[in-house]
C-alpha cells in the first residue's frame, strides 16, 4: 500500500493557513465563551479560556430588554431591502454597461472604482444633511427612518456589486443572446430567464457583501436615527448595556453573538454558491 508523502512546502502552507484561521477564529470563540460565563469568570482577574459553570444568565438579560425584538426586526427589514434592490439594481446595471455601448460608459465605470475608495467616515455628515433634506420631501426616507438606511446602504452597496457582476455578464457569450433571440426570444426575456439564473453565483455573492453590510452597521444606524427608539437597529441596542463604570460585558458578548447568528445561518444557505460567485468575480 503506498503511502502518500506531503511535500514539505504544502504541509509548511497547511500549518501556516492553520494558524492564521485559528487567530481569526480566536475572538469569535472568546465572545461566545464570554456569553456562556458566568458574571464572576467574566470579571476575574485572571480570565480563562474556559468555562465549567455555562449560563444562560447574559442571554436572559439581552432578551428581557425592552423592544429587542423589534430592534431585530427593524435590523431584518433594512438588510433584506438592501439584498433585494442590490441584487435587482446592480445586476440591470451590470448588463447595461456590458451589453450596451453609450457615451460616458468609460468615465461611468471609473466613478464606480472612485466611489469605494472614499471612506465612509467621510461621507457621513454630508449624508446626515442630506438625509435631512430629503426629508422634508419623502418623510419615509429622511432622519430617524429606517428608509433613510436602505437609501445610504445601498448607495455603498451598488458600486461594489456592480463591478462585480459585470465580470459575470461579460463571461456569458453574445452568441447565447443571438441565438436565444432567432429562437424569438425578447432581450426582456433572455435577460431575466437565461441571462439571471447564468449570472446567480455572483448574485449570491453580491447579496451575501450587502447583506453582511448592513446588518452589522452601527454608523449610519446611531448617526440617522436618533430620536425614534423604534426605528432603532440591533446594533444600538447593545449600547444599553454599556455604561461609565459597570458594563455588562456578558450582556455585550451575548448580544454580540445573537447578531452573528443570522449571519451564520445566511453564509451556510448561499455558502456553495459564494464560492462560486468569488472565483467567478477573480475570472472577470
């Protein structure tokens, strides 16, 4: 029976890819062990990397806060919306600027590139006042409303996405269009019935970054709503828990990692089709 040998390169490779996932993992693993300790291990001195007492103590307290659950569903509502115009918008996007030749498309493209390098800190008290400002002529989508997030994610969301899937769009020959249309089929039709279910590993992909975005953010959350606890997202709610001189730091680590779940959950659903969608983003 043979034996296979590794090279000593690739078992060099494996222990180092190793290491690093175990140091990325590291601080997901303390934040949930820190949920489950009870409130004395968590203020020792000398914490460990352990617990043999588990609680669910740090849970109960998230969940008896007052208005969790909509603050959950306020941060359910803006990342679903986000996903869905992201996927729709960026992907009509996509196939105009590769399908279609028009003045400006160039320059289009390189304002795509120039929009995701401008930090957002930098961006966010000008959007406040525009925020504001449109406002007073859509309510639905001005300061302290959840439609003022949808608006700014999405904003931060499209450039990327669209980037992305015009690699996907630009893979699938023309000839699948030409002969598609001599079969009588419309552009209409090839478009959202060959050419969207050909281009579906990037699309996942794209709404996996948007969906990520924006239920994990706390900028733009703390920054336009500000008045309107109802309107207040996930995110904020771990504030409560935060205070000068006592913080509840299991309250923290447990809220914490209630917010990771749906992000699990949404990974392993889409996960074959990521990897997909990523290496077909590298391809383009």
């Amino acid at each position: 029976m043979a034996v296979k040998v590794r090279r000593p390169a690739r078992l060099v490779a494996e222990i180092v890819t190793v290491v690093i996932a175990g140091i990325v993992a590291f601080p997901l693993y303390w934040m949930v062990l820190s949920a489950f300790k009870p409130a004395g291990e968590i203020q020792s001195a000398h914490p460990k990397p352990w617990t043999f007492a588990p609680s669910l103590d740090s849970f109960q307290r998230v969940l008896t806060v007052s208005g969790f659950g909509r603050y959950f569903l306020n941060s359910l509502v803006v990342a679903v919306v986000v996903v869905l115009l992201s996927l729709v918008l960026s992907f009509l996007s996509a196939v105009a600027l590769t399908r279609f030749r028009f003045r400006g498309r160039g320059v289009l493209l390189v304002m795509l590139l120039v929009a995701q390098m401008v930090p957002v800190e930098a961006l966010t008290i000008p959007l406040f006042f525009l925020m504001r400002s449109v406002g007073g002529t859509v309510p639905a989508f001005g300061l302290n409303e959840l439609g003022s997030l949808v608006l700014v994610h999405l904003a931060f969301s499209l450039p990327f996405a669209i980037w992305m899937l015009r690699g996907f769009v630009a893979a699938v020959p023309a000839e699948l269009e030409e002969a598609a249309t001599l079969d009588g089929a419309s552009r209409m039709r090839f478009t959202w019935q060959i050419l969207f279910p050909l281009v579906a590993p990037g699309l996942v992909a794209v709404s996996v970054l948007a969906f990520i975005h924006a239920w994990n953010d706390f900028l733009f959350a703390k920054t336009f709503i500000i008045s309107k606890t109802e309107n207040q997202t996930l995110p904020q709610a771990i504030l409560v828990f935060f205070k000068p001189e006592d913080t509840d730091w299991g309250a923290v680590m447990a809220s914490s990692t209630l917010m990771t779940i749906p992000v699990l959950v949404f990974f392993v659903l889409v996960q074959r089709r990521l990897v997909g969608g990523t290496a077909g983003a590298v391809k383009g």
